[in-house]
C-alpha cells in the first residue's frame, strides 16, 4: 500500500534517481504519483495517474536539488486525484512528506489544526504530518526535533519521509509498523519500503526499527532513537541484483516470475538444513501446528495442514490472519504458530504474529529478508524467490510451498516426499516450455463471466488459488470449491458453457472427482481439466486439456499443477486487456488491516 523514496545525493540531482528508484516500486500502488526536492525551496511535481503517465505530462525527472522524496499511491483516504497525491505539504511549503501507512487519529488532529488557523487542501490522513511538522518548526524545533514530537501525536501505522526548504540536502524518516530500510551507497543515501527500489544504487541496508529516527544527510546516515541517541545498527548486504527486478524481456513481470519458478524451488530447497535445525528445536516441544496467513499464502498454508495431518499426525489448523484473534485464545507454548508472508510486511499478519508472540512458538516464513516477520518471529525460513515485482504471486507461492514441503517431509522423516520435491524444478520446466494449448484456451474462454475450479484433498487448495489468480488479473468471477462440496449447493450455479476447472492429478481421490466432472458435464459446463498425459477417461471427458508429467501424483502437484492456472489467467488477462502485473484496487504488500 503506497510506497516511498528519499535519498540526499553528493553529486547527483535527486529528480531523476527518484524517478528511477520509485518506479521499481509501482507494485505497491500505482493511482497516482509525486516527487518533491529540496533547493532552499520545496518543488514539487504530482498527478494521478501511473508513473509513465503522469511523467509524460510534468517531467518529472527534471527538478533542481540534490535531496528529495518520491512517493506511488495506493488510496486509502480520499480519491485518486491530483490534490491528494502525495508529497503533501503545510500551506507555507516549509515541509514535503511522502506517507506509506494510515494514521488513525488525523481526524481529531485535523480539527484541532484547522482550529489553530491551519488550511487543508486534501482529504487525506497524510495531510496532517506535514502541518504538525511546520507547527512544530514554527515553535522553534528543527526537522528532526518536530519530527520526533509528530510522532508522538500521531497513531497508526506508518513509514514517513521529509524533507524542509530550510534544512538543505537532509532527509528525515522515521516508520512504525510500515516497512522502511535505509540503503548505503557511495556518496549516496536512502530510504526506501523495499529493496527493489534501491538495489541500483545501494546494497548495504539498514532496517530501522520502530520509532527510530533516520537522518540523511550528504555525508552519510545516522539513526537514532527516540530520546536522540545515535545507535549503530548493523549493515547487511543483500545479494539481489539490480537484473532481479527488471522485466528482461518479458512483457510483464508476471510471466517472468512464473518462468522463474523452477530457480526460485532450486534456491528455495537449499534452505533444508536451516529447516532441519528448526524442527530438531522444536519437534519435541509442540502438539499443535497452527498456520497464519492471507491470500495465496493462505492457500500455501492449506496445503500446509494436509500434507503435515496426513504425513505427521500433528493437529494443524489454517487461521486467516484478518480473523486469528478469534483462535488466540487457544494457544500455548505446545503450539508452533507458522506465519507466511512473502512481504513480511502484511499488516493482517503482524498482527496476529505479536499476540502469537505471547504465548507460543513462532515461525515466519518469509521472501523479504529484513522485512517485520523476520525480525519478530522465533524462526525464520527464507524463500530464495528473489523480488516478486508482479502484484499476483506466482514464484513466492511456490516457494512457500517447497519451504513447506521440505518442513512436513522432514518433520515426518518422509523421504519419498523430499526426493519428489527434488524433481518438481524440471517438471515445471517441461510445463512452461510451451504455452500455446493455454493461450488457445485463454482466447476460447475470454468471454465468460464465471468461471468454477473444484480439487479434492490436495488439489482443492490448487482450485482456491486458480480461482484467485483468475479474479485478481483478469477481473472474472472465479470460484474454487472442495470437488465434494458442489452438490452443496454451488452445482445450482453449473449450467450450459460455464467453464469448471477441474484438477484430477492421479491419486486416491481420482475416481471420486471423476464423479464430480461427470456432474458438471451433465448440467453443461465447459470441463476444462488439468491432468496426468495417461488419464484416458479424463482425456475423453474434458473439453479441454492441459497435460502434465503422469509421474506427477496428487502430493506433488499442489506445487506443479498450478503452474498452468497461473498461465491460464494470465493469458486471459491478456487477452481482455488487462494489465496482469498492476491489477486495479490492488496492491502487493497490504500494510493496512
Ligand atoms: C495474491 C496475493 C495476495 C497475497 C496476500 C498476502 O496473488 O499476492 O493474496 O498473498 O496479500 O501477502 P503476503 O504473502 O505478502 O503476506
């Protein structure tokens, strides 16, 4: 949800490295756009709009001053317009403020402003740091002093940047409960939500807890605590490359995540050992597993519970982090909480993570090193998916789920399961190779308006998340069902040329799902199937047929079978014109609950 740059610069003009560094974050909001620079004056450029839009109207990259802010939208308070486009300022343009975030009390802080003889221009939460901050200077505190005591004023999640016409070449930052780092560079500072932004220029990063205060300046970075006490903190450098999140040829991000999904299990498996030293901690010490997570991680987590039920025998439970306050009141120190999160950042989830905090062992399992979860989980498990850029989730997914795997398979000492995860980085290769049967299909389908997806035991985590990317990208209603659960009631919705996604990997629940595509055959529904190249009855049933590796059994394949639904919706979007990598009123890491 939103994000945000700031870098002071030694021999560069700010505008255009901005520019640059914000645009690797357009994954996070993509309404509107801002930059603000410092040249003992604010200046500032803004719209709605994406960034290639709004930059091919205001130039935005052309703007004196050698320190500045950038800012990408993802509304929360007030419409997606000019006006309540970040960076906001006070009415003197003494302040510029970029604001990733919400903050809770603006209204009471707003009318206790506008009562002191404050003017607004927005109708944004984020209007009121800027007045405080000039308030504040007015009173005869400096940047960082009236960003000090902003903070203590205002609730609420945030990560802020600011910058003032009177302090030149200086940024000041602060976060709490948002994602902020700092990046190191030569001659060159920054903060930034995430590291794609920054990889260019800096690969030395600092994550700064919350409540610090970040100060750039030209000769370097200083953080200091809330009552003013400079802390050294510790650098680590981060092994992505500046590559990593540029698009290399594809169109879209998305497609070059879903080809980079048998790279991202590779480096994904090489986490074994750590995983292996984590449950040689705790095996002894639980009864009870209990998975927390939101969207595709949660479908992640799901596959989580069957395979460590069935493997393990260990009671697991699957919370939706939005709903886990519901559950806590269940825990203790027998149960390990495993929270997934490719951001590390989602508010739902860091929530849940610190009450789990109290009372019982915590996991996260994470692809942003440094990110929240990793600093406040007992255990952490790294994903090796490098940077996912495309808002729907394709490669972290199945990264989750090989860290998954590999977790139930050694915690239940199954090694046929761990020489099968081997194999999958191949099997997916085979799968991508060629897309065409997916894009006939996507040409074939483009129209219709609903479309089901139905598994069984395994696979009906797969029918969730097929489901889900369809909606997300291609903005068609999808709905994954448990391929028992139809004749519940969602069999009344099957009717002539609907499209049912059915996946029939071979396995026991083979013949019972078989039913189920017979039942929505026989009311009209279009079969589309995904299964094994040697199921001759699946093949002779289905309208249309993606075909995969028969060796491929129903354990495996929540972790290869989705690879075509991925395909499938992106396709379709596509062919619908949609822009898959920034589907609409989305964003890719949700630091609001
Ligand atoms: C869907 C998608 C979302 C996220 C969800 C949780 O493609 O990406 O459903 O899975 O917002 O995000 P993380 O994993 O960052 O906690």
């Amino acid at each position: 949800m939103c994000g945000i740059v700031g870098c002071v610069l030694k021999h560069k003009k700010a505008a255009p490295i901005l520019l640059d560094c914000i645009s690797k974050l357009e994954y996070r909001g993509y309404d509107s756009i801002g930059i603000a620079t410092e040249d003992s004056k604010i200046n500032i450029k803004k719209d709605k709009g994406k960034i290639i839009e709004v930059n091919t109207s205001l130039d935005l990259a052309d703007m004196e001053g050698q320190s500045g802010i950038a800012h990408v939208r993802w509304a929360t308070h007030g419409d997606p317009n000019k006006i309540n486009s970040h960076p906001h300022t006070d009415e003197n343009k003494t302040v510029a403020v970029v604001h990733n975030g919400i903050i809770e009390n603006y209204l009471e802080i707003k009318e206790q402003l506008i009562s002191e003889g404050h003017n607004f221009k927005s109708d944004t939460d984020t209007e009121v740091i800027p007045h405080l901050l000039e308030k504040f200077i007015k009173e005869g505190l400096d940047l960082e002093g009236a960003m000090k005591k902003t903070i203590s004023i205002i609730q609420g999640a945030y990560a802020i940047a600011a910058i003032c016409k009177n302090e030149p070449n200086k940024v000041i930052a602060t976060r709490k409960d948002s994602p902020l780092i700092v990046g190191v560079g030569k001659d060159e500072y920054f903060v930034a939500s995430d590291s794609p932004a920054i990889l260019k220029y800096a690969k030395d990063i600092i994550y700064p807890e919350r409540g610090e205060i970040v100060i750039l300046e030209m000769n370097g970075v200083t953080i200091k605590d809330i009552n003013g006490n400079i802390i050294e903190k510790e650098i680590e450098t981060i092994d992505w490359t500046p590559e990593m999140a540029e698009k290399e040829g594809y169109d879209y991000f998305m497609l070059k995540e879903i080809n980079e999904q048998d790279i991202a299990i590779r480096n994904t498996l090489t986490e074994k050992n750590n995983i292996k030293k984590i449950i040689d901690e705790v095996k002894c010490a639980i009864n009870r597993i209990m998975f927390v997570a939101c969207g595709t991680s949660y479908h992640a987590s799901l596959t989580g519970k069957y395979l460590i039920e069935s493997l393990a025998g260990i009671p697991t439970d699957v919370v939706l982090a939005s709903e886990f306050k519901y559950s806590a009141n269940t825990l203790n120190d027998k149960t390990l909480v495993i929270f997934i999160s490719q951001s590390g950042e989602t508010a739902d989830t860091l929530k849940a993570l610190d009450i789990a905090n109290k009372t019982s062992k915590t996991l996260a399992i994470v692809n942003v090193a440094g990110s929240s979860a990793t600093r406040r989980a007992d255990y952490v498990i790294h994903t090796q998916a490098g940077p996912e850029i495309g808002v729907a989730a394709t490669k972290t997914y199945v990264s989750q789920l090989t860290a998954i795997y590999l977790f139930a398979g050694l915690l239940s000492e199954n090694d046929d399961l761990l020489t099968k995860l081997k194999k999958v980085p191949d099997y997916i290769k085979e799968m991508i190779k060629d897309p065409s049967n997916i894009i006939t299909m996507s040409k074939k389908y483009k129209y219709a308006d609903d479309f089901f997806y139905i598994g069984r035991g395994f696979s009906y985590p797969i029918a969730l998340e097929g489901a889900l990317k369809l909606k997300e990208i291609t903005y068609v209603h999808g709905e994954g069902y448990a391929a028992g659960e139809l004749k519940h009631g969602p069999l009344a919705l099957i009717d002539e040329g609907i499209p049912v996604v059915v996946v029939l990997p071979p396995g026991e629940n083979h013949k019972k799902t078989m039913s189920n595509l017979e039942e929505v055959k026989s009311r009209g529904a279009d079969v589309i199937s995904i299964g094994s190249m040697d199921d001759k009855p699946l093949i002779d049933k289905s309208d249309d047929i993606f075909l995969i590796n028969s060796e491929i059994d129903d354990i495996i394949a929540p972790i290869t079978y989705i690879v075509p639904l991925q395909l499938l919706s992106y396709y379709m979007a596509i062919e619908r014109g949609c822009d898959p990598d920034k589907p609409k009123n989305l964003a890719k890491c949700v630091t609001v609950e």
